[in-house]
C-alpha cells in the first residue's frame, strides 16, 4: 500500500509537472495534484508549488522537481484536467493514469499547417486593432506568413531567450523589406503599424496573464517570477527590433525613428475591430495550443472583449467581462477557465505598450519611453482588477445558484 501511495504522488507530481510547464496557473496545479494523490488514499499531501518547481511530500515520500520555463500547449492542461476528473470519480487505475500522462507528455505540438495559417490570422487580426490601413494589412499579411513559418519551423530549435531576440530581429526585418518594397513602388506603408502587428505575435501572452492571477490568487513569489520572465521576452525583442534598424541604417543611412502607431479610420470602424478581434485570438488560440474544439468560443470571449473596451474605453470593464465569460464557458464546456481567460484576454494585454517602453528606453527618448510604461501600468492594473471582480461576481453567483438547488431540494 505505501508503495501505491509513492506512486500515486509520483504521478500527481507528473500531473503537476506537465501543467505548470504548459501554461496552468499554480493553484490548478496545487488543486490537481492534490486531488489525484487524495484519490489513492494519500492522507495530508504537501505540495509547494513555484513558477519552476515543485516540492512534493506525503506518506514519507518526498521529491522535488525543477521546471524550467517553457512554451505553452493549453490542450495539455485539459487532458489532464480530464484525467483529475476521471481519477476523482474512480474510474482510473495508477497504471492508467500512469499511461495515459505518458501520452500527454510525448503528444506532439500541432502540425505546420494549422500552425502557419493560424500566426498568420493572428498577426493580420492584431494588425487591424492596432490600427493599421487595408495597405498596411497587406503587408502584413506577406510579413506574417513568414514570420509564421520561421515561429513554427525554426522557434522550436533555439533557447527561449534567443529566440525572442531572433524572431523580433526576423520579424522587423521583414516588415523593413516591406517597407521599401512597397515605398519601391509609391505605396506608402505605416512602419509603427505593421512591425506591432507582427510583434504582437512574440508577445509571451501566458506567463504575462498567469502572472497576474497568480499575483491575485496570492502567489507572490510564482506571480512576480512570471511578469519578469515575460519582462525580459519583452527586452529581448525590443533588441532584436532596434539590431534591425541599426543594421537598415548602415546599409541605407536614412532609416527614421518609429514612433508610436497611428490608427486608420477606415479600419477603426466597429465592425472591423470586432471581426478582427475574433479573427486575431481565435488564431493566437492555435498559438498558444488550445484544443480545436474550443477555438470558435475563444475567438468569441476576445471579440466580445474587445467590444466592451471599444464601448466602454475601460480595461477594467472589458477584462471583468472577458473573465465572467471565460467562467461561463468553463462550467458550459467542462474545462480549464485557463483556456479562455489566456486566450480571449490577449486584445487587451498591453504587448504594444511595453515594447514600446523599452524600444524608447534602449534609443534613449526617456519621455516617451515614460508615457508608454505607464500606460502599460494602468492596463496591467485594470486587467488584473477585472479578472479578480469577475472571478469573485462569477463565484458569487454560483453559490447563490447551488443555494437555490439545495432549497428547492428541501422543499
């Protein structure tokens, strides 16, 4: 039996292990493993979960794994949040289970061709909502094919850092090689417009938004880890953007300084911003690895919260809606809330205000560099502010709905 229970930890740490790398926030993976070890008669598990670890004990078993930080397949987390199910209720053995997270764990990302067309929806979605003309998402469509295919091909071989440096090098190149080509021909493109669109795309979306529910569910240690790791993608891409334009500039010696996007009026229409928002997170869906299944409902919760804020001109109310809806399709789909909050949350992460931030910072414009922080500040603020009232509204209600069921059952 003690040997059963060892196991029975062993796996929950496995569990454990394989949701913290893929996106999931640290109380799922706390709340998950500490009921599949229950499961099997565990009595007092002790989980201590960081951003790259995790301390195990119980029963006399103790362990301790480091995660390192990596990419993110939210399809991961529901898998195994079906097994915590399926355990809970009885209806898998340790040898199952023991299988059946050996398939998660080798389950291989989704293949090329779902890949490249879904970057490339996202990137020319984005493009629209930060403000780029019907030229400028043309451009964005050659630029974000390529960067799609150099994210699916060869972002998987490199370090995670180096990475980002690389694909923002990569990914101001082309929109460059755009911009003259097009200049080439009179056609006058957005610069800003365009290297935002594609850069948005690099945005480390996950460890960003884990990080501030984690810093909301009180996990201050694992929250702050997260905002730092998405920080320093964050610089690394800016250097890679800035290595560009230095390099333009010593081969062509005329290269401007880009300053902040400006909106088009013929994209900046509702409807558009609307369709684009769908069209934008239902592709960074596929990014960050959701199920098939769910895409449509994700690209649903980003449009309807980028409604409210186009409405409304508050982060606050937008990320309180977006998070009361993600919980609503969580209970409808029974899965993760993690799935639709990462995803339909994205329009409003301010990827574009913090680029710009340290873009000024590294060419030395302190003031603009200063504006553009702040800005990023209060949405971080607002964002977090409405994913906590809208998960407490959303708990709220379903108390008072599990109420009313035990009423009517004494009645």
């Amino acid at each position: 039996m003690d040997n059963d229970k060892d196991r029975a930890l062993r796996l929950a740490t496995k569990a454990g292990h394989i949701l913290l790398e893929n996106g999931a926030e640290i109380t799922r993976v706390e709340d998950t493993m500490e009921r599949i070890s229950a499961a099997y008669g565990v009595e007092d598990p002790g989980f201590f979960v960081l951003s790259n670890g995790i301390i195990a004990t119980g029963d006399g078993y103790a362990d301790a794994k480091f995660i390192p930080i990596r990419g993110m397949q939210l399809s991961k987390i529901v898998e195994v949040n079906q097994i915590s199910r399926d355990v809970t209720k009885g209806g898998c053995t340790l040898d199952e289970l023991e299988k059946r997270l050996d398939d998660i764990r080798n389950d291989k990302p989704k293949p090329w061709w779902e890949m490249l067309p879904c970057i490339t929806m996202g990137i020319m979605g984005f493009s629209i909502i930060f403000g780029c003309s019907i030229i400028d998402v043309f451009a964005s469509l050659f630029t974000g094919l390529l960067l799609g295919a150099f994210i699916t091909f060869a972002g998987r071989h490199i370090s995670r850092f180096f990475n980002s440096f690389i694909c923002g090098f990569f990914g101001a190149l082309l929109c460059i090689v755009a911009y003259r080509i097009f200049g080439g021909f009179g056609i006058h493109l957005n610069l800003p417009n365009i290297i935002i669109g594609n850069i948005i795309a690099l945005v480390p979306g996950v460890p960003f938004t884990n990080g501030i529910r984690d810093l909301a569910n009180e996990d201050y240690i694992a929250g702050f880890t997260r905002l730092l790791d998405a920080l320093i993608v964050f610089f690394c891409i800016a250097l890679g953007v800035i290595a560009v334009f230095y390099l333009d500039d010593l081969v062509f010696g005329d290269i401007e300084a880009i300053g902040m996007p400006v909106y088009d009026m013929k994209t900046s229409v509702w409807y558009i911003q609307l369709i684009a928002a769908f069209v934008g997170t239902l592709g960074f869906s596929a990014l960050f690895g959701a199920p098939r299944r769910y895409y449509i409902a994700c690209g649903f919760v980003g449009m309807i919260g980028w409604m409210a804020y186009i409405f409304t001109d508050s982060i606050l109310v937008a990320s309180l809606i977006i998070a009361v809806m993600s919980h609503v399709f969580a209970v409808i789909r029974r899965c993760p809330v993690t799935i639709f909050i990462i995803c339909g949350i994205i329009p409003l992460v301010p990827g574009g205000s913090l680029f710009w931030t340290l873009y000024y910072m590294l060419t030395s414009r302190l003031r603009l560099a200063f504006e553009a922080g702040t800005g990023a500040l209060r949405a971080t603020i607002a964002i977090a502010g409405g994913i906590i009232i809208g998960a407490a509204i959303f708990d709220r209600l379903l108390k008072k709905k599990k109420q009313h069921k035990a009423d009517c059952i004494m009645r």
